[in-house]
C-alpha cells in the first residue's frame, strides 16, 4: 500500500499537522504548499489519515 495525498483538500494555508505525527519523516512540506509523501519511507501506519481534518491522506 501507499498513501495517497488529495492536494484539491488541502487548504495549503497552514504547517501540515500531520508531518510530526508521522515516525518516519515520510511526510514534508515546502513553505505552505501541499505536503508531500516519500512512499519509500512510508510504513503505511495511518497517522496522518487521522490526524488530518480535510481527509487529504488515503490509502491506495
């Protein structure tokens, strides 16, 4: 599996809460742009689905 980020969702206004929720530095952000996923560090642990309020993370 691999998440899957919704840039259309994302209000890319803000830091993106759900990069310090995610224990292996998959996710990072450029200024307030739409955060970014590295499949190859990702565990598929599901944090950022859960922490984020505009539902822009999902599994494929």
């Amino acid at each position: 599996m691999s998440i899957k980020i919704n840039k259309n969702r994302c209000p890319q206004n803000h830091p993106c809460p759900a990069i310090r929720f995610c224990p292996t530095g998959a996710l990072t952000q450029k200024g307030f742009s739409a955060p970014e996923v590295d499949n190859s560090k990702c565990i598929d642990c599901g944090r950022c689905l859960r922490v984020c309020a505009f539902g822009v993370f999902s599994k494929n």
